[in-house]
C-alpha cells in the first residue's frame, strides 16, 4: 500500500484491522504512528503479551476500520457516566 494511501485509511481511526501478505491472520491495532520514511510503529496484543511492532507501510495489503476515534470516545464517555452513577464501590 502506498504511504498516501494507508494515511487516508487510518485517518479518524483509533483502532484498525491490517492485513499483510506474509501473516496468515489480519491484525487489530492501535497506536499507529507513520514516520516520514514510511515506517508504520503499531502495537497489538499476542497471547497476552503486548508487542510494538516497526514495519514497512508498503507491506499493507488492507486496511479495514474498527473503532474511529468518536467511537472510541463517546464509548468513554459512556463508561465515565455509568462510572460516576455508580460511585466509587466498584462494579
């Protein structure tokens, strides 16, 4: 995928499905961070351990949306409203 290209894909997005051609599994991220050279800087959840991963934007094939960021906040909000409601005795 060309660098132009995976930007407009993830813009707005907070966390996004990637599919590379040499994984045998698409991968949900977060944090993405794309360097001026086009190294794409990820991390992901692998068996219970978190890896930060540095990669080449050209090894995308697919980018598909998960959660775009007004998602993801108004589903904060959300929890900080039923947080706040229910008090501090725990859930």
């Amino acid at each position: 995928m060309k660098l132009e290209e995976f930007n407009q894909a993830i813009k707005g997005q907070h966390t996004v499905r990637l599919e590379f051609p040499h994984l045998s599994r698409k991968l949900e991220v977060s944090d993405l961070t794309v360097g001026e050279s086009g190294l794409l800087i990820y991390t992901y959840w692998d068996s219970d351990v978190c890896r930060e991963v540095l990669t080449r934007v050209s090894e995308v094939i697919e980018v598909k949306s998960v959660c775009t960021i007004e998602d993801w906040n108004a589903a904060c909000d959300h929890w900080d409203t039923l947080h706040d409601l229910h008090g501090l005795a725990g859930f």
